[in-house]
C-alpha cells in the first residue's frame, strides 16, 4: 500500500528518491488515531487528537522534498502533531528538533517515539513562533501548520544557505520558500496553495 501511495505521489510531481523511499518505509497507519488506520494510505489528511490533522502525504513529501535534506542536517519542526512528518525527516537521516504547543499531543507522541523506537534529537511542548534559539542555526526549518506571518524568530534561526518552508496565510495558505543568501538578505519563493490547521501563537 506504501508503494503504491508513492506512485501516487510520482503522478502528483513528487521526484526526490530520497522521500519517496521514506514515504515507502514510514507505517503511517501507526501514526493514526484508531478508527482511521484502514484510510491511512490514502493521500489525505485526517483528524488527530486535540482538533489537529495529520498531512496529508502529498504535503509532507512536498514540504520535506523543499527541504533538501542531507544526513547529519539539524532541522527544526514547528507542530510535531502525530509525529508522521518527524518520522520521514529522521528517515531521511536528519538530526530532528520539534516542538508541539497542545499538552495532550506532546505528550502522546512523545510516548509513542519512544515506543516505536523514534529518536528525534529533542520533542519541545512549547510555542514554535520563537523557534529554539539554544539549538540555532538549523541547515532547514519546516512549519506544519498555517502561519498568518512568517515568525522572525525562524528566520533568523536559519544558517547561511539553510531553508524555512512555511505554509503563510489564514483561509488558505501559499507555500512558502525562503533560503537565507547571506545574513540580511533572504529568497522568496512562493509555491501554491494549500490547507493547513493554524500556526497559533502564545501571547503570555
Ligand atoms: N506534522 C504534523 C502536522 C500536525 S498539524 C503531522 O504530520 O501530523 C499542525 C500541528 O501544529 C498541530 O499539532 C498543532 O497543535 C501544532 N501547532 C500549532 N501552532 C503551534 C505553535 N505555535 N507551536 C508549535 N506547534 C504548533
């Protein structure tokens, strides 16, 4: 079911071998809540607890082939959720930071990791607006949910050279694309529209 979910994905424009071998090793059924595990290689978002969604695999494979990642490459996550996308990203041989801000989620799938035998570099319940300074500079920043703005905290995190792909906007959010060419100056690419659950901010 896994390679054929993959062939999906080839047929949708996904080229990276690299996340394709992930999308073809990962069990995302394992990833989903009971009940939904018999849809789990349908290219499609399901609910989660805590009112969030697990991506959708086209989006995932999507987001992490923007990534470029290579092995040892230190990425940061912003919205661990069911754990899926932090799962193809260790796949892919990356050292994995993460961060979650709903209790309830953080702390399921930080359970389920180490169960499973997952092995992010650290799973943070906090707010991933401000990043994680302490583990700065990253060679890529991935945000799994809707941003209504691109967070400067993420920007700044990110090593000459490195990306942040980020989903910008309220009802529908373009996918965005910014590679750090220097200290000041950033590149933008914008890259379509998709639908995410939003990126929500601790005020406090
Ligand atoms: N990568 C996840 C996607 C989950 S949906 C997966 O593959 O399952 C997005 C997640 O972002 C939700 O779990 C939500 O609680 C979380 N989130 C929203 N705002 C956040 C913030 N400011 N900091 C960290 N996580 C956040």
């Amino acid at each position: 079911m896994r390679n054929k979910l993959a062939e999906v994905l080839i047929a949708k424009g996904i080229v990276d071998t690299h996340v394709l071998d992930a999308i073809r090793k990962v069990p995302r059924h394992l990833f989903m809540d009971s009940g939904f595990e018999g849809h789990a290689y349908q290219d499609k978002a399901f609910p989660i607890a805590a009112d969030q969604t697990i991506s959708q695999p086209y989006t995932v494979a999507f987001q992490s082939e923007l990534l470029k990642v290579e092995p040892g490459h230190k990425v940061l996550e912003i919205g661990t959720g069911s754990g899926y996308q932090t799962a193809i990203l260790l796949q892919l041989k990356a050292k994995v930071f993460t961060i979650e801000r709903q209790l309830e989620l953080f702390k399921k799938t930080n359970l389920f990791f180490k169960k499973m035998g997952y092995r992010p570099k650290k799973v943070i319940f906090g707010d991933g607006y401000k990043g994680l300074p302490e583990e700065a500079p990253f060679n890529s920043i991935i945000v799994t949910a809707g941003a209504p703005e691109v967070p400067k905290a993420l920007l700044s995190q990110l090593k000459v050279g490195g990306r942040l792909v980020i989903p910008v906007g309220v009802e529908e959010q373009i996918m965005t694309l910014f590679v750090r060419k220097s200290e000041k100056e950033f590149e933008k690419t914008e890259l379509g529209a998709f639908r995410f659950v939003p990126l929500l901010e601790d005020k406090n």
